[in-house]
C-alpha cells in the first residue's frame, strides 16, 4: 500500500487539489476570487509535475493493477501538466480581454489534465473510461465557454454530440471485449489470450475494432476527424490550444497501452497483419486529406486544424510500426507537436480582436515589422510542424519514419514524405506572408504578458528538442 500511495502521489494530489481543495476554495473565499483561484491551480499544476518527474523511475502498478506508474504514464504527465500551466499563462490575459476570466475556466482545464492523466496510467478500460470522459466533458464546456457566441456555442455542441457518437462505439467495444475474455484488465487480458482460452475470439476482433475507432475519434484520424476544424475554430483560441495538443497527446497514451493490449489479442482470431495494414491505410488517408485540406484554408485556426489532423497521422505510424521504438517515436513526437501547436494557437489568440477578426491568413501580412518577435517565433513553430532541421518536428519525423520503414511499411514512409512535401507549402506560405508582404494596416499592437513565458518556453523546447532530442529519449530509456 506504501507503493500504491507513493507511487501515485502524482494522480492522489491533483485529484485531491482538484475535488476537495479547489472546491472549497470556491465555496467558501469571496466571489472574486479568480487570482487566488488561478495561482492555486498553476501550483496544483508544477506540484503535480515534479512529482511526475520524481516517480518516472517508480515503475509498476497499483490499486489492484488498474493504474501503472512510472515510465511512460509519468512522463506523459509532465507533458500534461507543462502544457496545463502554459495554457493558463495564455488564458488570464485572453479571458480577460473578452471578459470571460472565471473560476470555472481554470477548474475546467485542470478537470481535464486530472482525466488525462488517468488515461496514462491506466491498466484497465474502466479507468480508461473515467479518464476519457473526464476530459471529454471538461472540454465541451471549455469550448462554449464564450456563451454570448454562436460559434463557441456551436463547437461546443458539436463536440458534445458527435463525442457522444464516439462514446458509443468505445463503451460497446469494451463491452464486447469484457465478453471475449471475462475481463477488464490489460494484464489479465493478456494472460487468457495467452492461454487460448478467450470464449469468443470474434467478438474479441469486432471489440479490438470498436475501441479503435473510439480512440480514433480521440485522435481526430480520417474518417473520423470531421469535427475538428469546426470545433477548433469555434472555441476559445487558448481552448483550442490546449485541446489540440495535450488532448491528442492523452489520447495517443491511451492509444499506446490498448493497442500494446489490443495487438496480441486479435492474433487469435488471425487479424494483427489486417489491423496493422488498416491503420496504416487510416495513417496515410489522415496524413494526406489533412495536409491536401490545409492548403486550401484562409483561416488560420482551420489551417492549424487541418494540420494538427495531419500531425495525428505522423503519430499513428508509430503504432502501426509496433514496436518499442515506434512507440518512443510517439511520446517523443507527443512532446515536440505540443510544444509548437501551443505556441503557434496562443500566438493566434494574442493578435486575435475583440471582435474574432485578425483570424485570416492574410491578416498576418507584413507582421514582422510591427510585431517582430511574435513573428520570428511564428515562424520557428511553422518551421518545426513542417519538419525543416534542426527543430523539434524533424527529428520527431525521423524516428517516426524510421519506425516504419523498420516494420516492413516503406511505402507508408513514402506517403508520409510526400504529405510532408505538401505541408511546406502552407507552413512556409504563412512565413512568407509575414516577411514578404506588405504590413496590413489594421493589425493591432498586442501584449504578450504572461502569455510571453509560454511563447518563451514553447521556442527554446522546439530548438533544444532538435538538437538534443535525448532530453526526451533518455527519459524513455532509449
């Protein structure tokens, strides 16, 4: 029990912070308490993260087996958090601008960090499940939380319904997978598979599909990722912020540990070469109608969407590889999309008007003359998501790449590269308008504030992750 609770001092405090402390705070301080409110969580928040970093090594499970600790769960918390306190830094003064700084935003975004978390850690698909919902909810909220908006209102809505749509497909896999093997348990699911005694080995395929395309929803990979440029562009640019980078990442944590469950199961019923074969095929389709789709898009939060859609395509070649180095190429990816998916959205939300203009791409003409640094830093995010060396994302390209080829799949590899050819155009397209353009007269001067401490953090990350990749790698024991 020692173990359990030391282990899990990282999940134990966020959630006591969250569903005890934070509650009280609000129940009982005065009405304007949003300072004290935001600086608890921002501490809730580092708290929780050094203490992710203090158990990496503290490998194992607890509770019975339903959560793992240490190793990647940890590290995926670090992700978790460091991008929770970014968006915070962001959100005050962009809530503020648009009159909307409140308590229930801040609780709302460390709602969701709490169920990302338990999607991390764990080890059965009830845990998955809280941890998915959680998050899921927390983000419908966030999404409508401009209320007097239509497009906030709507984003949110379409959110919550097709959410629920995919809700559906993941309860009704887990359900059929419960009935194939009797239990909920990665581990024990393991060991019946293992055995041969699974009771019904096709419904165990038709539950390893269901939960894919769940998570596959999760992710926002073709077909299923229809709702995310409208969703994205809707809500809150510090919303959308986080959404599309911790939220992904979440997500491919959970990708990891069911597909690490899901891949040996479906051997029993002679399915892994088809299943890998499928994701592969959904890797290259996302890739491609995302980047295809990209170029056509004015407006910049579309652009980014249909990008981060491309992105979770690069992410899925780790999983078809299968492999332990295809899965580190995924956490490490994780960390370099987060890092310049935030920076570029919050950078979006600074020069972002009252009035939801200033959003297009031609809106950005010129910008280096009257916002030089926010456009050198632009243009470093742009330069990483299209995988140009030495930042973050080219060599998050190249293990991911490499992963592939090493597992048999040259030709995803190829598909891959051309789509990477296609996102230059769009990426460097934005770059060149900022530096090659004539400036637009009504562009607004804008005040980073403390928004610039995670513009700062996102920059340096995206430049020391490309030429010291190991800060990363070393923590996976690569």
């Amino acid at each position: 029990m020692n173990f359990d609770i030391l282990g899990s001092l990282p999940l134990i405090v966020i959630w006591l912070a969250l569903g005890v402390v934070g509650i009280i705070i609000q129940a009982f301080v005065r009405s304007d308490s949003t300072r004290l409110v935001y600086g608890y969580y921002i501490g809730t928040l580092v708290t929780t993260g050094l203490l992710a970093a203090a158990t990496i090594s503290n490998q194992g499970t607890a509770f019975g087996g339903m959560v793992t600790l240490g190793g990647w769960a940890a590290v995926f918390d670090l992700l978790f958090c460091g991008a929770g306190v970014m968006a915070m830094l962001a959100a005050q003064a962009y809530l503020g601008r648009f009159n909307s700084e409140l308590d229930e935003f801040y609780t709302m975004l460390v709602s969701s960090v709490a169920g990302m978390m338990l999607m991390a850690h764990a080890r059965n698909l009830v845990v998955l499940f809280v941890g998915i919902e959680l998050m899921s909810i927390s983000f419908y909220i966030m999404a409508g939380f401009f209320r007097s908006r239509d497009k906030s209102l709507e984003s949110a809505m379409k959110y919550f319904l097709l959410g629920a749509f995919a809700t559906g497909f993941l309860v009704y896999g887990m359900a059929l997978l419960y009935g194939a093997t009797g239990t909920l348990d990665y581990s024990v699911m393991l060991k019946v598979i293992a055995a041969g005694t699974a009771r019904f080995p096709v419904l165990l395929a038709l539950g390893a599909v269901l939960l894919t395309i769940g998570l596959s929803f999760k992710i926002a990979a073709f077909p299923f990722h229809q709702w995310a440029p409208d969703v994205y562009e809707g809500a809150p640019t510090v919303v959308t912020a986080f959404m599309s980078t911790a939220g992904k990442a979440a997500a491919f944590s959970a990708f990891l540990a069911v597909f690490g469950v899901i891949m040996p199961m479906v051997k029993v019923a002679s399915m892994t070469p088809t299943l890998q074969l499928v994701l592969a095929v959904i890797s290259a389709a996302t890739m491609l109608i995302g980047n295809i789709t990209a170029v056509a898009q004015t407006n910049v939060k579309r652009m980014l969407a249909y990008s981060s859609v491309a992105h979770a395509g690069y992410m899925l070649m780790g999983i078809v590889a299968g492999t332990t180095f295809g899965q580190s190429a995924v956490v490490y990816y994780a960390f370099a999309y987060t890092f310049m998916q935030l920076g570029a959205f919050i950078i979006v939300g600074l020069l972002e008007r009252e009035d939801e203009t200033s959003l297009m791409i031609s809106d950005y003409s010129g910008l280096y003359r009257k916002h030089g640094v926010f456009a050198a830093m632009m243009a470093v995010f742009m330069f990483s998501l299209a995988g140009i060396p030495p930042f973050a994302g080219f060599f998050g390209k190249y293990m991911l790449f490499y992963a592939a080829i090493e597992s048999g799949f040259t030709w995803l590899t190829i598909v891959a590269v051309a789509s990477s050819v296609i996102s230059v155009w769009f990426y460097l397209g934005l770059i060149v308008k900022m530096y090659f353009s004539e400036p637009n007269p009504e562009t607004h001067e804008a005040n980073a504030g403390l928004a610039g401490i995670s513009l700062a953090v996102c920059t340096v990350a995206v430049i020391l992750l490309g030429i010291m990749p190991r800060i990363i790698t070393g923590m996976l024991g690569n």
